[in-house]
C-alpha cells in the first residue's frame, strides 16, 4: 500500500527513511497502533528508526517483507519483539548492534533513552546513538523520544573569523530547529556537560 493514507507523522517518518511501500496488513497494524495510542506509537516508531540508522540498517534496502515485519514488531508490540527479527537479519546488514530501549519500561524504573546525533558541516545528522541513562524532568515529562540531543559540527581548526561565522550560522540554525528522521526538533536548552 501507498502510504498516502497514514497518519502524517507515520508517513513523514518513513519517508524521511526512503520506505515508499508498505503491506497492507503492517499498514493497517501502524494506522491502527497510532489511532490507538499516538505518543506511544510515535515514541517506538522513532526509537526503531533511530535504532536503524545507529546500526547501520538501511531500511529502504532491506527486503520489503523484512522491513515491514520490523516495524510493525518495534510500533505495535515494543523493543524487545524489533530486537529479535534484527537479529535474525541476513550477516553484514547491520554494522553496528540494534538497539531499541521501551521507553515505557525504563521510564517505570526510574530511567529513560539519550537519544545524541552528531551534525555534519553542513548540519545535517550523521551520526546516531542512544544509551540508557537516569531520567531527568525533561525526560520524564515530554519523553526521551521528544528529546534529542545534537552535537554541533567541531568549528575549532578554522581560523577566528570563519569559526565565528560557522558558530553564529549553527545556532541560528538549531534555533530553527531540525529534522531528524521525519521529525522536527525545536530548540529547548543549551548544555556544556556533556556525561
């Protein structure tokens, strides 16, 4: 099925991944895990993606039965159920490990998902990680899917002038905000520590 008829948020996600196409019965299964529960359903939807592009996994170029079966596994059922078909992936589809936390069970112990991407030069994401971390309000409140934490592109081997051009250019851009994996992510606080 075209994903004309998904729920907006679902259809920018997947496009944002190069995913055209889904089956009808994983399409119908996202639609109806969204309509049932939209902040959950968009918190694993997330988590898998970003799971995705931390290990490596190309799901435009994944086998469509595959990609569609991981999906609707990591949106209707959790991390855990996303986890054991990326295991079972045919070798050298994953460079690194896939990884996809259930926001809702670490968030009951008192814990949450960092979720860290790295800017290109041209500020673009290129690099993803996420870990386990102990929650903060921020978390607590909007949810670790509603976070993300970006490192600015590293200006320090440019000459002064240059250096401060890139670094007025890179916070008006972050206070622009960006798009991360169908998703934009608004601005909302500065820190310089960085555990």
């Amino acid at each position: 099925a075209a994903l004309a008829k998904l729920p907006p948020q679902l259809r920018r996600s997947l496009e944002s991944e190069g995913v055209r196409r889904l089956r009808p019965q994983t399409a119908e299964a996202l639609t109806r895990a969204f309509e049932d529960d939209q902040p959950q359903a968009a918190g694993r939807l997330f988590a898998c993606l970003f799971a995705c592009r931390e290990s490596g996994l190309a799901l435009a170029q994944l086998d469509s039965d595959r990609r569609d079966e991981l999906l609707e596994a990591a949106v209707v059922d959790g991390g855990d159920a996303a986890i054991k078909i990326a295991q079972d992936l045919p070798g050298g589809q994953l460079t690194r490990p896939f990884f996809m936390a259930d926001e809702d069970e670490l968030a009951k112990q008192g814990s949450c998902v960092v979720y860290k991407v790295e800017l290109d030069a041209e500020g673009k994401p290129e690099k993803f990680t996420s870990k386990p971390d102990t929650s903060t309000v921020a978390h607590s409140v909007l949810g670790s899917s509603n976070l993300l934490r970006v490192v600015p592109y590293d200006l320090s081997e440019l000459p002064p002038l240059a250096k401060q051009q890139a670094q007025r250019e890179q916070c008006e851009q972050l206070g622009q905000g960006i798009d991360v994996l169908g998703r934009r992510f608004k601005f909302l606080a500065f820190k310089t520590d960085h555990k």
